[in-house]
C-alpha cells in the first residue's frame, strides 16, 4: 500500500467497514468509481431516527431485537451477501434499525428515507418477514439535497404463498451517494415484485439479490436508471433458484444523457437442482448523448437441462422513425423526444406501488436535468 | 378384416411391465394378424398407453415379465430405431417438437432408414421431395410445413397430421396409435381417421389405442378390447364399444374389483 | 435413456492419438532470456526479430497470469516445459519428395495427403509438425497470382520488410500473458500476403501437428491483405494423446486493408483429456484482426471441440469506416473440459458492423463459457452489432455460461444481443429413434440443426468435417 493519508472519509468508511473502498480490480467493482463517497462528510448522519415516526397499519408487529438479529443473519447468508463491502460499511456504521412481521393482508406502507435532514452517512437496516400467505405493498422513498451518503441494506423473507410489492423510488442530488443492498428470500408459490427507480445521484449502486430457496416461486423485477450529468448508476443483481420450477422476469431499462455512467450487471443462477427454471431478463439502454456511457453485462449460470433461460440487451438512441412519426403529426422534435422518453420510462414507474404515483416519479427523477 | 390363416405379425404374452417403481402392465395377452383393426379402450391408468410405449421400445418402461414376438422375432430385445425399421410404428399422442431440426430432412432420413431394411434403394433429396408431395395430399398438408422445424409450433391437429404422414412415408406393418384422436375437432379427426382407413391394407394392421368411441364410428375395428388395472378384461366386436360408450366404464372397475 | 443404448456404445478413441517416431532436436527445459536468443540463432533471425522477442521476454517477467477466466486448472509451471522441438529435418525441403517419409505419412494418417498425386486440389496446405513448417503445396501456383504462403521462419528470410512491418501490429508484445510468451518463444507459424487487387485463387490451409510431449508450442500467424484482397484460411490442428497437460499458446494477426477481406476458420479437434480429466491441451490463443481499411471485412468461424482448457477471443478492432467484423463459433465441451471463449468486437469507425453467432455446447461435467465484448467508441456513429448466443445442455451436470459485456458511448451505435438455452431431451430423442433414426444420428441431427447457422459459414469441405467431428465427440454424453 502506497503511504499516502486516504481522505480522511475513505480512512473512516474504511474502517466501518473492516476493509479497503473496492477498487477496480475487483470484477464487481471494474466500472464504479466510489470517489462520490469520499465527498461525504465523515461522520454518522445526525438527523432523527427515520423509523421512529412510522406508524405500522393493522396485521404488522415489530419483531424483537435479538431475534431480529438473527433473521437478518441468517437472510444475508442465503443470499451470500455478508461479505459484500456495502452490507460490511452498513453494519459496521449503526445502522438504524427496523424489524417487521407481516401476517396476512395488510394496509399499503411508505417510508421516507430523506437525508437532506442532515450530514454525513445514513445507514439503515430493514428486515421485513412475510408470514405463509401474508401480503405487504411497500413504497421506500429515498431523498437527499446535499452531500450525503445512504447505506440501506434491506433483508425480507417471504414464506410460503406471500406476495410483496417492494418499491425503491429514489431521485436524488448531484453531491448525494446511495448504496442498497437487498437480500430478499423466497418459499416456494411466493411473489416478489421489485421495482426501482433511480435518478440524480452523483453514485447510485443497487445490489437486489434474490434467493428462491426451494425454487417454484415467482421474481419479477422492474428497474430503471437515469443518469445524466456526471452522475453514475449501478446495478448489481443476482437471482439464483436453488430449486425446480422457479419463475424470473426481469427487466432493466436505462436512460443515458450528458456525462452520465450507466452500470448494469445481471447474474442469473441455475443449478442443477433447478429443472423447469423459466428465466428472462431485458436490459434496454438509451443513450441520449454521445459523452454518456453504458456498460452492461447480463451473465447466465446454468447448469439444470430442463430449463427455458433466455436474456436480451440493446442499447440504442431513441427511434428515429418514431420521433418523426410524431414529428409528422405536427409535434415539434424536443417535444416528441420527451413524450417517447416518457413512454418508455412508465413501463417501469407504473409498476411502483400505487403511493409513488402522487409523488409524480417522473418528473422527480427528472429534475435538475441540463 | 379378419382371417384366421392371416401371417401372425404381432403377439404380446403374459406381458408385465413397470414404469420406475410402478407395475402398470399386469400380464397382457394380445395376438394381431395381418389386415386386422384392433381397438385397445380403457381408462386413464389402465395401462393403454404404457402399452404402445412399450411396444415401440421408450427408455422409461422396463419389461419385468411376458413377451413379445414381432413377425416371429422378439421385439423386446431390438433397439426403438430397429423396432421402427422393421415395420412398427408408434403415432404419439403428444408428438414432441425438435426446433432445429427441419422436418423435410428427418421425414427423408426416417424413409430411408426403412427402405434400407427392405432391400430398396435410399431416395435422394429430389426423388423424396417427389415422394412426400404426394403423401401430403392423404393428410392434406401444406408443402410449406416441410420447411419448419420438426412439429414446432404446429397445432395439435397438425401434429397428429404429421404423424400420418410419417406412417404413409413409412409404410409400417403394425401401426400403434396412441389417443390420435385426443385433442382434434371434427374436421382434423376425420381426415386423421381417412388416413389411417387409406393406409389399413391386407398385410398391416392397426393398434387404435383410445378412450372414446367416435374414432371408432370413423374406423372400424375388427376387435375391440378393454384395459384395466394392466391386463385385458374383455375382448369383443365393434358391439362393446358402443356398449361401452353407453354404460362407461364402470362395470369394468367392478370386474377388477 | 435404457442402460443398453449408453453402454452399446463403443466410446471411440480420440483416432489421432498415435505418437510419429521421429528425430526430434530439443533444447533444455526451461525459460531464460539465454533460451530466447538461443531459438533466435537456431532460426537465423535478422535483428529485429531478436529484439521483438527480448522486449516481449522482458514484459512478460512483469505481467501475471489472467485469473478472471471462470477456468481452474493447476498453476502451470512454466520452467518444465521444452520451449524448442523440431524434427531433425530442419532445412525446409526443394521437393516434398525430400521430406521424411514418416512426416509425410503423419499427415496423410491425419487426412492431410502432402504428396502431389494425392494433395486436395483446391487446397494448399502448410504443414507444421511440432511448430515448424515442414512442406507447403501449391507455392509455385500461388506465386504466380503474387500470393506469398511460406512458414514464418521462410518469410523472416525472404521477406523480412513485410514481417517487420507488420510482426506485433495487431497484437503487440505487451498484449497480455499468453501473447507476450508467445512473441517471446514463437517458433513458427503461417505468412499469407495477398497483394493488392488480388483474390487469392485457392483456400490456404495451415495444419499443426504437436508431436511431442513436453513441448509448449506457441505457432505465431500473421496474414495481411492489401486493398482490394481476398482470401479464406483455415486452420486445423491435433495433437497425440499424453496423459500430461501440453501449453498451446499462439497469436494469430490479421490485416485488412480498404475493401479487402479476411476469412479465417478454424476446426479445432486437440486431444480433450481423457474422461477423467486427465491430460489434454491447454490452449490459451490471442487471436486478432484489424479492419484497417474502409469497407474491409474480417470473419472468424470457429468448431471448438478439444482441449482440456480453452481460453481464446478471436477480435476485430472496426477502424475503418463501414468494415465489418463477424465472428461465427460452436463450441463443444465434454468430460471435464473447460472453454471460456467468445469475442470482442471492438467498433472504432464509423457505420461499422458486428456480427456475433455463438453456439456452445455443453454435456459430461463440462464448464462452458461465452465471454464477449461489444464495445461501441465515441466515434462510431451508425455502427450496429447482433449477437446470438445459445447454449445446448447434455444431461444436468455441464454448465453453460454467458458473459457479454456491451459497453457503449455512441448514442447512434445500436447493439442488440439474445441468448438461449435449449436441450436435448429424452423424448425428443425417442422420438427420432422411434422413426427409425439411430441413437448416435439422432443426437447428431439435433446438434447440426443446432448448429446449423455456424456450419453455414465453413468452408464446404470441412463443413461436413465439422459434423462428423461433434458427433464423434459427443458418443457417450448423452444418456
């Protein structure tokens, strides 16, 4: 190691962490450039307890603190997540903590994870247990306005036959970091709908890891990045079926204007004991500038026979045969572009839990745009 | 048709068969003559079509007991592709599809392993195509389903369509049809049964394997048997399929009983 | 599938596994910098040559080996490997008829007739036998239409400005690993340059021959077309059985200039290492083009079906405007195999063009990798790539992997990729058999119709050669 002095916030955040920022020379790591994180103040975020005024509806109990422990252990393991950098800096930073049961169907929930309410480093842990056959409609709405940094690592067990609709609305600020870890495990007949939307964050990385534990479950995942300035938007997800039958359908969509990074790895795993595994996945890239960037790389892992897995990417600029029908009707070109751009964005936002829609995501996520 | 001094082509004896675990046949007891139409008629599980798969040699089905002598000639020991050769042709009833593989190319490559074992010369590619034009109109096909791959995306009428086509390309001497008539209207059923009835000659026979009496109103079977718990309970004429198709199947569970 | 069909079948021994008993020179174990200039001398080379292989020895000592391929196999040690062998026949013969009968009949046993009577017509073929060229036909032929084929070794000799031109352009010294070893170490290969205008007038053909068993063997090949060329080249190569791994290390270069083109196949049958695993090839092969010139073209087509371990890329870096890079491969492992293999489409000009059609195969406990890159620059405006890449599973213990990395800058560059995976399943087998098609014809017939689109794009004498070849390598694997 050269014996420079690290920035004082990479010295910091390497400690929570028990290990060194990630480098490039790590294959996960290759194309994202953490600098944004070192711009963070260094020191734990001094806001009040995001979690402390929620008000749970009717059929949802907080779970005990040692035994919420343990699940969240034992929820990062069955998706090999405890030795992920971001969940380790979580961890080691404090985080605030929230553990919630779900029995049956229940009433939609939000929470608001606004860091402009103070400095420095947020970190937050959620740990969400579905019963057998219980339903939860969950909206995470993430804010920043200044140079802070949010470290959420989200941990949710779905027993057999519960369904959750997890939504991650997340516009955020040019100076602002956010690093989301997911570890989501399913039981066999349980839905999962994912579905994020990021935009505006100087460093954005979503890791959503999905484990079917005993396959036969259904995935779906819906996820859209906006970059544009300088800013850098990373996804990182892994979906592994560790039994027969299970369902994916995933779809990852970019849009890329002015300087902006756009990172999108995704990792489907197939094992042996995965027979009749049905897998798709979609990564759609826009590129709106010719100094933005995309590097995507969907990966397959197969080795069950018995199976239908199949991905598609492209990456591409907005259709020039469908900016000029519009042109042709006598929309002017600016305008057709962003009704095009609206189109293709809402296939992804209007999957976001109802509660999104009165925060008009779009234009959120839009805002600030050069 | 059926005549008592007809070559024996098939006979199954005391045949016991299981598939995994599972005994399905139970001792089987079938003889088929050149020119016959046989009817083998029972309920799902009775064993009908673990009979047919048998016969035409599939992997899963080991035989635990009995025989089966083809032409005088134990079929059991013979590889499916040498029972096929040899004159014995399975219709599925859910014919697989094999995406790659151009069904023009395989329907030559079958004909031909066939004509080899019957002393004929090989077709090449523009003889067969001859060849097959012609036995498209039997089942009335489009030439253009020579040029997809093999059953794919082809409706479940057609799939059964394509099996016919095959038996005319093939010329087998004992054909088995498993349930061709499940899953077809009216106007597909009648042009699979016409088929068959155009093909039904004095030195073949024919396996109907079936659940339902209307195939039999299209064909009909010189014998008429009915399966159950793995064996045949009762063999009769046309009669007892219709009286079959009358009272259902439920004096035969009493007689298992 | 019933125990009688998998154990009736005979599994056939890799047919080119006999050893020729020859007189084989070679120097002492090991890697040194006294070792490079020792082949240096050995061959005679001008000084340039001596320096492009000191500066690459040299780099090499800096760099590490790549570890990022999904492969594992045990740390190869590169002092205990013999980096020089050639058959005592060193001077390369006037007339075939000099050239040891023993070498003429290795190739003809491997199907490759050397003599006149019995040459392929339409076909000239160098012959290398453990990395040195031995015989090439049709030169006379070939230097009437100004074709120059010769081994590297002739060309060094006769034509050192080409080689010093254009040695080490496509993939310099410093590339990486394997490539640096190689330019370090290389003992032979093929030189094709097809002067401008030209269309060469027959498909030339290189067969390699690893003879003996200690020896690493690191063929360099360079062709280069002028504006307006043409040529197809295909490559082949076996190896005896050992039962102790062998390094194959090669670079392969390419050029093209302004509307000429470049058609390099190759059909690839080294001995896979036994069932268990044991011995086989270690074939690791920088290959590259570079689409120089406006509206040239550069197509790789590639049957992959041995080695223990295999890690190659062949590339095109599209520079010139409107060039076009296709790259069409099946890729087959068995057994134990490993492949980590794809391509990197690299588009630097403008309206340039990509096409990528990836077959892999995979059966026994085998690891099947597809790595690609597609990478669109700033400056590739109206470029376009498609890529295909499909995987067929044997049974349920081989993997099949797909990394594509796309990376793009050029909002006016479109890419698209799809991949798939299908099987062949039991029914579907039944099925065929049961119409009277064998066991061993119907697996074939799946495979080919799986591989069809690649078959398409061989030449036609070997496209044949390609279906028999997966065939044969596939007895035993299913079932």
């Amino acid at each position: 190691m050269p014996a420079l002095a690290l920035p004082k916030t990479a010295a910091w955040l390497a400690e929570l962490a028990g290990e060194p920022l990630p480098g490039r020379r790590q294959e996960d790591w290759r194309f994202t450039d953490l600098a944004p994180l070192q711009a963070v103040a260094a020191e734990l975020w001094s806001g009040p307890d995001p979690f402390s005024q929620c008000s749970l509806p009717g059929g949802i109990s907080r779970i005990a603190p040692a035994q919420a422990q343990l699940l969240l252990d034992q929820g990062l393991q069955a998706t090999g997540s405890s030795a992920a950098w971001p969940v380790r800096l979580n961890r080691g930073a404090s985080p605030h903590f929230l553990a919630l049961r779900v029995s049956g169907s229940v009433e939609p929930l939000q929470l608001t994870f606004d860091a402009a309410a103070g400095q420095g480093l947020l970190a937050l842990q959620l740990l969400l247990v579905l019963e057998p056959g219980a339903s939860l409609e969950l909206l995470l709405h993430h804010g920043s306005r200044a140079a802070n940094a949010t470290s959420l690592v989200t941990v949710a067990q779905l027993g057999s036959g519960a369904k959750l609709n997890l939504g991650v609305l997340a516009p955020g600020d040019a100076r602002a970091s956010l690093l989301s870890h997911l570890a989501i495990s399913q039981a066999p007949a349980s839905e999962l709908q994912l579905t994020t939307a990021v935009g505006g964050w100087a460093l954005s990385r979503f890791e959503p890891r999905i484990c079917q534990s005993e396959g036969a479950a259904l995935s779906r995942l819906r996820a859209l990045q906006l970059v544009a300035g300088q800013e850098l938007a990373d996804t990182h997800s892994q979906v592994q079926f560790n039994g027969p039958d299970g369902q994916l359908d995933q779809l990852h969509k970019v849009v890329a204007d002015g300087a902006g990074r756009s990172v999108f790895n995704g990792a489907v795993r197939v094992p042996r004991s995965a027979q009749r595994t049905n897998a798709a996945q979609l990564s759609r890239s826009l590129l709106l500038s010719d100094r933005a960037r995309v590097d995507t790389k969907p990966e397959l892992e197969i080795v069950a026979d018995d199976v239908k897995c199949a991905h598609g990417a492209t990456v591409s600029r907005l259709q020039q045969n469908e900016l000029f029908y519009l042109q042709s009707r006598g929309i002017a070109a600016d305008q057709a572009s962003r009704l095009l751009l609206r189109g293709y964005c809402d296939e992804v936002l209007r999957e976001l839990p109802a509660a999104a829609a009165s925060a008009h995501p779009l234009q959120l996520l839009l805002r600030e745009r050069p | 048709m059926i005549r008592p001094d007809a070559p024996l082509l098939l006979e199954i004896r005391d045949l016991h068969a299981r598939v995994e675990d599972q005994p399905i046949l139970k001792g089987v007891n079938l003889s088929v003559r050149a020119g016959e139409i046989h009817a083998v008629m029972g309920r799902n599980g009775s064993g009908k079509s673990t009979l047919s798969k048998l016969l035409a040699g599939h992997p899963a089905y080991s035989v635990t007991g009995g025989s089966v002598l083809f032409r005088g000639q134990d079929l059991l020991e013979l590889q499916p592709e040498q029972r096929a050769r040899i004159g014995v042709f399975l219709g599925f009833q859910y014919p697989v599809e094999i995406p790659g593989v151009s069904n023009l190319e395989f329907l030559r490559v079958a004909t031909n392993a066939r004509r080899v074992e019957r002393g004929d010369e090989e077709l090449d590619t523009f003889a067969f195509e001859d060849l097959v034009r012609e036995r498209l109109k039997l089942v009335q096909m489009d030439p253009a389903f020579l040029e997809r791959s093999v059953n794919e995306g082809f409706s479940g009428g057609e799939k059964k369509r394509n099996e016919i086509l095959q038996m005319a390309l093939l010329e087998p001497l004992v054909a088995i049809l498993d349930e061709t008539d499940s899953g077809l209207d009216i106007d597909a059923l009648r042009i699979v049964a016409g088929g068959v009835c155009q093909l039904a000659g004095p030195d073949n026979a024919t396996l109907l394997i079936t659940h339902y009496q209307r195939l039999l109103d299209l064909i009909t079977p010189d014998y008429v048997h009915v399966m159950a718990a793995g064996r045949i309970l009762r063999t009769g004429g046309k009669e007892l399929a219709v009286e079959l198709e009358r009272s259902g199947y439920d004096w035969v569970d009493q007689e298992v009983a | 599938m019933s125990t009688a069909t998998v154990s009736d079948l005979v599994s056939q021994p890799y047919k080119h596994g006999f050893v020729t008993d020859i007189e084989t020179e070679k120097i002492a174990k090991g890697l040194s910098e006294d070792v490079v200039r020792l082949i240096s001398s050995k061959k005679d080379e001008p000084e340039f040559l001596l320096r492009f292989r000191l500066r690459a020895y040299r780099q090499w000592l800096q760099m590490a080996e790549p570890d990022w391929a999904a492969l594992g196999h045990p740390r190869i040690d590169y002092q205990n490997i013999i980096y020089y062998a050639a058959p005592k026949q060193q001077e390369k013969k006037a007339s075939l008829d000099e050239v040891d009968p023993k070498l003429l009949e290795t190739f003809e046993k491997l199907g490759i007739p050397l003599s006149e009577q019995k040459r392929l017509s339409n076909v000239a073929v160098d012959a290398v036998f453990d990395s040195v060229s031995i015989a090439t036909t049709y030169r006379e032929k070939l230097a009437e239409h100004g074709v120059i084929f010769c081994s590297i070794s002739e060309a060094v000799k006769d034509h050192p400005e080409l080689v010093e031109k254009y040695l080490g352009s496509v993939v310099p010294g410093n590339d990486n690993y394997f490539a640096a070893l190689n330019s370090a170490v290389f003992s032979d290969g093929s030189f094709v340059f097809i002067p401008k205008g030209v269309e060469c007038p027959m498909e030339l053909s290189t067969y390699f021959r690893i003879n003996s068993a200690d020896t690493g063997q690191f063929e360099r090949t360079l062709i280069v077309a002028e504006e307006g060329a043409s040529v197809s080249y295909l490559e082949g190569c076996t190896a005896p059985m050992f039962d102790t791994n062998q390094l194959h290390a090669a670079v392969v270069e390419l050029v093209v200039l302004d509307d000429a083109s470049i058609k390099y196949s190759t059909v690839q049958n080294w001995y896979a290492g036994d069932e268990n695993g044991v011995g086989g090839i270690y074939n690791f092969v920088t290959k590259r083009g570079q689409c120089r010139g406006d509206r040239s073209r550069i197509s790789w087509t590639q049957v992959e079906t041995g080695s223990a371990i295999t890690w190659k890329y062949p590339s095109c870096v599209l520079q010139g405007a409107d060039s076009v890079g296709e790259f069409y491969s099946v890729a087959l492992t068995n057994n134990y195999q490993q492949a980590d293999t794809g391509t990197k489409m690299i588009h630097v000009g403008a309206r340039t063009r990509s096409t990528i059609v990836s077959k892999g195969i995979s059966a026994g406990h085998s690891s099947n990798s597809y790595r690609g890159l597609v990478q669109m620059g700033a400056k590739a405006i109206g470029a376009k790539n498609y890529s295909q890449c499909d995987s067929m599973l044997i049974g349920d213990q081989a993997a099949a992997n797909t990394y594509p990395y796309i990376r793009s800058q050029q909002p006016d560059a479109v890419v698209e990729h799809e991949a798939s995976t299908c099987r062949i399943s039991a029914d579907q087998l039944f099925y065929l058999q049961s119409r009277g098609i064998g066991f061993e014809e119907a697996v074939s017939m799946m495979v080919s119709g799986f591989c069809r689109d690649v078959f398409n794009q061989l030449p036609m004498e070997f496209a044949a050669e390609a279906d028999k070849l997966l065939a044969l390598k596939l007895e035993g694997s299913v079932g």
